[in-house]
C-alpha cells in the first residue's frame, strides 16, 4: 500500500549536495543544508566534523551557477575550510586553487583537493556550532510533524 507521499524532484544544486552529506557522513562528518551563518549568506552545506571542525561546502551546478556568485568568499570566515562540490562534468578550471575540490553526484561523492585549514576564533566556532545544532534540531521537528507551524 502506498503512503501517497511523492518526494519533490531536487535541483542539480540539492542533488549535488546530497551526495556530498553522504559522503561525508563516511568520514564521521555530520551535515545540515542551507545554513544561514550570518544575515546575507546562506551555505548549501555546513559540515562538522569530529574534532568539532567545520566545513563548508559551495555547490555548483553549471558555468554560470558558479559566475554569477558574488558571496562565496564571505563564506570563509565561517569555516575551518571551504570546498565547491560540482559533477564530473563542470569545467574545473573556473575553480579557485586555493579552494577545496569536491565531485560529486546524486548518490556520493570524492574529496579531488582539501581547501586550507583556516581556524576559526574560539567564539565564532561556538556560535556556528549552536547555529548548526538549532538549525538540524528544527529540521528534524519539521521532519516529525511537517503540519507544525514554528513561531520564527
């Protein structure tokens, strides 16, 4: 008997991030999508790693996805290092040396080059750390009782 539910079709950019969080999970890495770490920006992947580091991940899905994105340096004051994630396909050339490297697709992905490790303050970490817990505390409320309206 079928549940009725059909599951939204992703974006390229949500499949790449998908496939990204999985395979992070393999590396005891635990992630939330669309984190917002400061009013203006908004990340397709934050990951936090078991040493308490932080990652965040930039998906891009096609030439002009990545030109015409005007913040993604901003995000690197948010992490401890900074990756794209595009598909096999995309002209890795456009891409940053001095950026971490990921390929990725619907159902995994490979870590190509590790950004630079940049740590964070000791007080910016603590605050994107509680960011990211309240973040996947109310994604999984939401997940549990979709009808639930949040007072935010």
């Amino acid at each position: 008997m079928s549940s009725g539910f059909v599951s939204p079709a992703l974006l390229p950019g949500q499949t790449l991030a998908r496939g990204v969080c999985r395979h992070l999970r393999g590396h005891d890495f635990v992630s939330v999508e669309e984190l917002v770490p400061t009013p203006g920006l908004r990340v397709d992947v934050m990951a936090l790693g078991p040493k308490g580091e932080i990652w965040v991940i930039e998906c891009k899905s096609s030439r002009a996805d990545f030109q015409t994105d005007r913040k993604w340096q901003g995000y690197l004051d948010w992490c401890d290092r900074f990756f794209w994630a595009v598909d096999a396909a995309f002209p890795l050339e456009l891409l940053p040396d001095d950026t971490g490297l990921i390929i990725a697709d619907s159902y995994d992905a490979e870590i190509l080059r590790m950004g630079p490790d940049r740590p964070l303050p000791p007080a910016r970490r603590k605050l994107l750390t509680q960011k990211f817990a309240r973040h996947a505390a109310i994604r999984a409320q939401v997940a549990r009782d979709p009808g639930f309206v949040s007072a935010f």
